[in-house]
C-alpha cells in the first residue's frame, strides 16, 4: 500500500497438551512451546510493529512459586526484542544453575515463560499511544488463581464509553478508558463473581478452603461469563484470555469481523489471526486449519479438555475484506487467489483507458502487496493480447506472410519494475507532522524503459488518502514522460472511516471524501454539507440502533467514475504534464473476488453494526466542526 497506513494487529495462541518431558524427549528440548510461539508472531510481524507481547502460564505449580510470566515490548523490532530478553533470561538461569540443563522439572520450576499455556501479541496502535502499557497482553492480577486475567486481542470497540461508564455503574474505578482495558475489567467482574459463587457453593458443600480451589476450576463456566461480558460489546473483536489456573479462551464477533483460526491435535492447540501462520510453524495442512465461528469461542479447560461454543448470536456474516486482501499474509491460498482475480477484474476498466492498446502500454505496480493483483491483471491483459492477435490474424489470413506473422506473434505484455521503495527510509515515517517532509523520497524510479508514445498502468492495491501519491509517485512517474499514466487501485474507493480496527477514523483525510466535497463545491450544490451535519447532529443521543448513516447522501448525485475523476484531478497538481487517469475496483467485483468475505463498510458505508452508524456520524459532525478528535 502505498499510503501509509496502521491497521490490525495479531495473536497467537499455544496450549501445550502434554508434559514439557513429552516435548523434551520428541523435540529435544523442553522449549518447544516458546519456539514455536516466537515463530507465529514472527509469521505474523505484517499485523503490528508497534509493539509486542508475550505471556505464559504454568500449570500445577506449589503456592509460592511464580506461575504467571509476562514480557512487552514497544522497542524498534519488538518481537525480537523481547525473545531476546526471554533468550538471555533462560541462559542465564542455566549458566547460573547447571543442574537445570536436562532437568525439565527444575527449569519450569526456577525458569520463567517456560509453560503449558501461551499468548502473544503484536500490535499496530490505533487508539492510545505507543508506549509499552499500551502493549499486550495486558494483565489483571489477584492473589486467588483463578482470578488472575490475561488479555490480548485484534479489536476496536466502538462503544468504548458506554462500556466505561457500564463499569462505573457497577461500582469499579477503571484505570483509563482504552477499550482493552474496559473489555478486560468486564470480564474480570464476571469472573471474580462467578468465583465467589463457586466459592459459597463449597462452603455449603463442607468443602475446606483448600478444598475449595480445584473445585472452582472443575466447575467453572467460562462461557457464562464471556455471554454475561460481552452482552454490550459493539465493534469487531478477535480476543484471547487465559486465566490464571490455566483455562483460555478465544472469542470471534458475532459478525466475523476479525479473523481467528486454530488447529489441534493430540499434542497441541493453536490459535492465530492467520492461517498461514499455523500451517507453516506446525507443518499441517490448509484443511486443518480451521476458522472460529463468528460469535463463538474456542475454549480450553486447564484439564485439556476443548470446545467450541456460542457466546453471541452469529449476524450476517461480513468479514473485514480490507484486513483480508490488504493487510494479511498473502502466502493463504486462498488470499492469494483473491488478490489475483481482484486484478483480473479490473482489465476491462484499463483496456478501455488505453483504447486497447497494449502494444503501447507498460505495466507495473507500487511495491510490495499489490503484487499479487498486478499478476492477475498481467494474465488478463495477456488473454486480451492473445485476442488481439488472434483477430490479426484472421483479419489479414488472406495476405499473411511469414514475416508478419512473426511481427504479430512477437507481440509481448511490456512489463517493469517502475516504482522502487526505500523500506529503511519508511520506517522514520511515523507521524504526519515528518511525513509531509520525507514522503517524497520514499520510492526511486526506473528510468529508460517507458517512452512519450506509452501508457504507463501501475496498481497499488488501495488508495486511502491518496498523499504518497500525490508528493511522491506521480512527480516520479511523470518525470518518464509517459503519454498517460493510469493508477488503478484494487480497492474500492474508501468513502466512510472504518470503527473496528483499521485507523481510518477521519472523514477528511480520505480522499474519496475529498473528492465528493470537491464536485459539490464544483456544481453549487455545497448546501448538501450543512444539511447533512443537521441531520447527523438531530440524532445525536439516540440509541444506535435508530442511527442511520447520513453521510451517504454526500455521495448519492455522482457516480464512481466521475468520483475516480475528481480523485485524479486532487492527486495531479500543476507540475505534472502526463494525463492522469484513476481506476478504482467495483464494489460488485470486489465481492466476486472475495465471496466469504463481504466486509465492505468503508466503501458502502453499510455497517454491520449499530455503532459503525453513530461512529460514521460523529466522524462527519467532527469534520465540519473542524474537530481533530477520534470518532470513537
């Protein structure tokens, strides 16, 4: 993607089911769990750069001794950052101790991280700032057990304050109003009440108080309370918890939202945002590799034993497309296809912005995830040249000779690598204030092999806001003097700010947005603004169910395209001389694209919760107020 762009973050999951000896006397080494954890996150370092986290329980451990370890880490490679610090706090204790070498039972005794149960994290912040508490697993602590919470997820909430204020009425003082920390005292309260009951049960049961702690571990529901915490929640969510005698849980949003994937089998559970993940580091096969519900939770008790249950009443499904095509792992076989036939798709929009001509044509794509999209528009334009000669060739059959048969038949696709990106550079790219000043120099260009007779198609596989573009790639594209340059985006054009995960929380830096405010100003129709705003602030105060999103009609009188024009219009200033054109991806296509993921609200509008309404309104109300606050 060539803006640049945080979006969702990760999580791993690893239950060990037998003993550390079992994994010490198969693998060679009672670290198995750590290793493979390390791995996952790696595997999955695309979903966050922000920071990381790692936690781990100990099983059956004697009271006095540390069963619960946790390390973060928001340093400039956070996931090796904190292996390393698990590395060298390992070697340490068995520098320090050389008994503990081939002694599984005194490592997991003195050695912390070492353990049955497993979370990591890694994180691209969207609400909140970037320092280590911020980080997950975010940790809830108690002296009773089975009390002790551990949270990590890939979620935003859109009814953070109503939530905040849900656990003030209940008489807490949460410590800050991040929806993390809300989600997390809301399962807290549930779990701390579920254990008190439990707690009396045994009492009446003429249980001891040391009797009384397996007892709660047996009878514990945890599927009662995530039912009983998560009744309010509004936003997409794919969370991880383990609580502090070893059960977990994972639970997807009653949408899909979130992705959540796990496998098992008779020596291990794992869960991960991403397939490819799980398949690499545990060496299974794709139809292993199975997808949570949404609305369900895979829950693990501490004695092994799982499950799968319904927390929430499954809604249309509407996976987050976005997530999917553009941000996730591209080695999933089925993502890779999808990205493919996205650019497949978009071949006939092009063909007709180069009036067929392919001859005078090269084709390229802005590194490094359109990639994928780029070879799918290569094989149809490669079906469309293989048309073209065909046609040739029974047009002029009659007088065909041998040398202009060659002629027609050596008519290739002109493929280059046009623009090349400057990764070391991109990572001081941090906040918009810098930007602005280093967003130029982000990406070189190849000189030499477009010439002032060519089109030059390039595709990026979104376009957000539009300002790598517009400071940086079409000055350098344009500096090749190609007779049109035609960008074409695999995306729709994003109109509405996304609420569950993606930070594109402000109507005005979307440049589809832009370019909507730019026709009404260009036809006299800027009236439609005011009006707008009226309406969203009539519904100010209502319940989100009777929001409706009045920001669509900001679009209603223009079709795409004459948005796509306006939108090459704000990226091209006075110093470009190349005609520019703009092609982004049809809603419709993009469906048949990705038919199981129907998540589409920043391009539609349509949310598929209440919240995305009231969150898409404020967004507006905030615009026009010139306020820079988040709208959730």
């Amino acid at each position: 993607m060539s803006d640049a762009l945080k979006h969702e973050c990760g999580i791993a999951l690893v239950r060990l089911l037998k003993p550390l000896d079992f994994y010490k006397e198969k693998y060679g080494t009672a670290f198995y769990g750590i290793n493979k954890m390390y791995l996952m996150m790696e595997k999955q370092h695309n979903r966050g750069q922000d920071g990381a986290g790692f936690a781990s329980i100990k099983l059956n451990v004697d009271p006095g001794e540390r069963y619960i370890s946790r390390v973060r880490s928001n340093a400039q490679q956070p996931i090796q950052d904190i292996f390393a610090q698990i590395n060298n706090r390992i070697n340490d204790e068995i520098t320090n101790h050389p008994e503990f070498k081939d002694n599984v039972a005194a490592q997991k005794k003195n050695i912390p991280y070492l353990g049955e149960l497993m979370l990591g994290h890694v994180r691209y912040g969207t609400f909140g700032g970037n320092s280590v508490e911020h980080v997950h697993p975010f940790l809830r602590q108690n002296n009773w057990m089975h009390r002790n919470l551990i949270i990590a997820g890939n979620f935003n909430m859109t009814n953070t304050t109503q939530l905040f204020d849900n656990l003030i009425k209940l008489g807490m003082h949460p410590k800050e109003k991040a929806d993390t920390i809300t989600v997390m005292e809301k399962i807290g309260h549930f779990l701390d009440d579920a254990v008190s009951k439990l707690y009396k049960k045994s009492k009446k049961l003429g249980l001891s108080k040391i009797e009384a702690s397996p007892y709660i571990v047996e009878n514990l529901n945890l599927a009662k309370i995530l039912r009983k915490a998560s009744r309010d929640w509004d936003g997409g969510y794919a969370m991880a918890g383990l609580l502090g005698h070893g059960d977990a849980f994972v639970l997807r949003d009653p949408a899909g939202i979130r992705p959540a994937f796990y496998y098992k089998d008779d020596e291990v559970v794992v869960v991960a945002s991403e397939r490819p993940a799980i398949q690499t580091v545990f060496n299974v096969p794709f139809e292993e590799v199975k997808e949570l519900d949404p609305g369900h939770a895979l829950l693990l008790r501490k004695d092994g034993y799982i499950k799968i249950a319904k927390i929430l009443e499954p809604l249309e499904k509407k996976s987050c497309s976005f997530e999917r095509i553009y941000f996730s792992r591209g080695s999933d076989a089925e993502i890779y296809q999808e990205r493919k036939k996205l650019g497949r798709l978009l071949m006939p929009k092009v063909l007709k912005a180069i009036n067929h001509d392919t001859e005078n044509t090269v084709f390229s794509f802005i590194p490094n995830t359109a990639e994928t999209s780029f070879y799918g528009m290569l094989e149809a334009a490669q079906d469309e040249l293989n048309k073209q000669k065909n046609d040739t060739i029974l047009e002029e059959k009659e007088g065909l000779t041998n040398e202009r048969l060659q002629e027609i038949l050596s008519h290739k696709i002109r493929t280059e690598k046009i623009a090349i990106k400057d990764v070391k550079l991109r990572t001081f790219i941090t906040e918009d204030s810098s930007r602005d000043d280093l967003v130029a120099h982000v990406y070189d260009v190849t000189y030499g092999v477009v010439k002032p007779t060519d089109n030059l198609v390039i595709i990026d596989d979104s376009i957000v806001r539009g300002t790598t573009l517009k400071k940086s790639i079409l000055k350098m594209l344009d500096r090749l003097n190609p007779k049109q340059i035609v960008v074409v985006s695999s995306a729709p054009q994003i109109r509405y700010p996304d609420c569950y995960g993606i930070d594109m929380a402000r109507l005005e830096g979307l440049v589809a947005f832009q370019a909507a405010l730019g026709l009404h100003k260009d036809r006299g129709t800027e009236n439609i603004i005011d009006t707008i705003y009226k309406k969203c602030k009539a519904q100010q105060g209502e319940c989100d169910t009777k929001q409706i999103n009045h920001v669509k009609e900001l679009y209603a009188p223009f079709t795409d395209e004459e948005i796509s024009d306006k939108v090459a219009e704000i990226i091209s200033d006075e110093s470009i001389t190349s005609e520019v054109k703009v092609i982004f991806q049809s809603v419709d296509d993009l469906h048949k694209a990705c038919p199981e993921n129907l998540g589409d609200w920043y391009f539609t509008g349509d949310y598929p919760t209440p919240g995305g309404n009231r969150v898409v309104n404020k967004a507006y109300i905030n615009f026009v107020e010139g306020n820079p606050e988040r709208a959730y």
